[in-house]
C-alpha cells in the first residue's frame, strides 16, 4: 500500500481499491482509474472515510449514482468513495429519512406504494437522494427542496463533525444550493423529507408511470448523463443547441443526441475526451449564434487538459 494510504487501508482492509478503473461506477459508462476507490456501505463507513482522507491530507470526492458528472479519461487523484449508504425509515404521517446512498426513484417508488405522494416525478432520476440534495433535482414542476425538511452534513470545517440544517440554509435555487462545489467541505450523510400520506398507491404509480413514458418518449435511451445544460431563463439549452444544427453530432462514439439536443449520448467505448469537445462545441456555438452563455448543469471531475 502506497505511502499515504496506510490509515485508510488498517480501517477498510482490502475493501480499499487501488487504480480501479470508474467508468462501472457513471451511468455515461466513462472515465479513467482513481487512484484509491472505497465502497462505503454505512454513513459511519463514509464519515470515516472521509474523515482519514481529510486528516492524511489525501484528495477525495464522494460519488453517488454517477449520474450529472463527467470523469476525465485520465481519471481521479486520491480517493473515491462511492456511496453505497442505503438505510431508510419511511413513518405514515408522510415523514422519511432516508441515507445519502439510497437511489431517488427506489426511494421515489417505496413511498408511492407507501400511499407517500410528493415524488412522482423522481422515478426518472437516476441519481442518489446525496446528489439530488445537493443539485436540487426536479422534473415535471418539482423539486427536492419541495419535499426536504433537515439534511444531515458532515462538516470539515475546523473539525469534523455533524450538523442539521434546515431546508431554508440549503438555500435552493434551479439544479443549486449552497452544498454544490462544496465537496471539499461538506458531505451529505441523509436527509429528511416530508411527504404527502393518504394516497391511492395505484394511482400515484399511474402518474410517476406518465412521467417515465413521457421520458420515453422524448429523451434518447442508452448511456447519457442526462441534462448537459440548465435552462437559460425564458428558453430551453435544447431548442438552442438543436436551432444551431448540431443535433445528430457526433465526436468519435459519442454523440449529440438526435433525439433531444441538451443530451449527449455514449454510443459504445466513448471517450471522456469526445464528451467534452461536444459540450463545448454546442457551447461555444450557442454563444456565437445566440449570444447566450449555457451553464453546465452537470459537474466536470478528475485531471482535465
């Protein structure tokens, strides 16, 4: 075990990884090695990770469903953690807490057979409850700030430790809050979300049911890392990026979707690299044509040229 590792290796054992590679762990089915990868099953698994990684002055970064983030073919130095905390507690009156590892439309599924409205439209969310706290994730009019009432932080500021904050101090905004490009100093550990009992079951799985044929029928299928872009206010990124012509463009094996301009489509042994020339080709093609800068709405990670 490399110089630097020892701790984390004599609390994780072999269950720490070295050079593995993380495109099985992206839903684009991309990127290179990190350097040191750990499963963490637990919250306590996933604080204490973080915990050692902070205080042996080793760079990490949490991943959870690897939907919304783009890692480079050279892949991550330090270590990745990879969130694997699922514990939930779904109570009658509409309350649940729920880990930062769980995935969103399990989640989402779990408490609309639970009679729990408030969620439906989260069955087309790939990502982890973590990442849809942090982003505030929507679709189809809502939002995760709609549903969330206390979010479990693990600060590194001055010493580890951990707080509750209010739905308020997230201070939520579009796919925003004030936890997002703060991973060096936060992390989620869970959340607790308030939904709406005494619903139909069937009926609130006919509606999330809608919303995923809806998606069916609008957004292409296979390997994509969902929304590349936000919405610039007052228009869509897709009718841009489609006006400009690019939809069906293609950068080695990926692709600017055909289906839907904002989504850009791993069509089989992509490249990261690929990825990024069509992210900033429909960019930088927008601005010319529009004079409108898109925002990313997805998240850029590990060493970049």
């Amino acid at each position: 075990m490399t110089v630097g590792y020892e701790p984390l290796h004599e609390r994780f054992g072999t269950a720490l990884k070295r050079d593995e590679g993380l495109a099985r762990y992206t839903v684009a089915r991309l990127g290179g090695p990190a350097d040191a990868l750990l499963v963490a099953n637990s919250t306590n698994d996933l604080a204490d990770a973080v915990t050692i990684a902070y205080r042996a002055g080793i760079p990490w970064m949490v991943l959870g469903g690897g939907a919304n983030i783009l890692v480079s073919d050279a892949g991550i130095r330090g270590l990745v953690i990879v969130n694997h905390a699922k514990g939930v507690r779904i109570e009658e009156n509409g309350h649940v807490e729920a880990e930062s590892g769980v995935g969103l439309a399990t989640l989402g599924r779990r408490c609309m057979n639970q009679g729990l409205a408030g969620l439906e439209w989260a069955v087309n969310i790939p990502g982890t409850v973590g990442g849809a706290v942090i982003n505030n994730a929507g679709a189809h009019g809502s939002n995760m700030a709609a549903s969330v009432r206390w979010v479990e932080v693990y600060s590194l500021l001055e010493r580890p430790h951990v707080e509750l904050w209010g739905v308020h101090q997230m201070q939520y905004g579009y796919r925003s809050s004030l936890l997002k490009g703060e991973r060096e100093r936060y992390i989620v550990l869970g959340a607790t979300l308030v939904l709406e009992p005494g619903h139909e079951p069937d009926e609130l799985n006919a509606k999330a049911d809608e919303f995923v044929a809806y998606r069916k029928r609008t957004q292409p299928p296979g390997a994509s890392l969902g929304s590349i872009f936000k919405n610039p206010p007052g228009d869509y990124a897709g009718r841009l990026i489609e006006a400009t012509g690019l939809k069906g463009t293609c950068s080695g094996n990926v692709m600017i979707s055909p289906v839907h301009a904002n989504f850009i489509v791993n069509t089989g042994e992509g490249t990261a690299k690929d990825y990024r020339i069509l992210i900033d080709l429909a960019r930088d093609t927008v601005l010319q044509k529009f004079g409108i800068t898109l925002e990313l709405e997805i998240e850029l990670v590990g060493e970049w040229e």
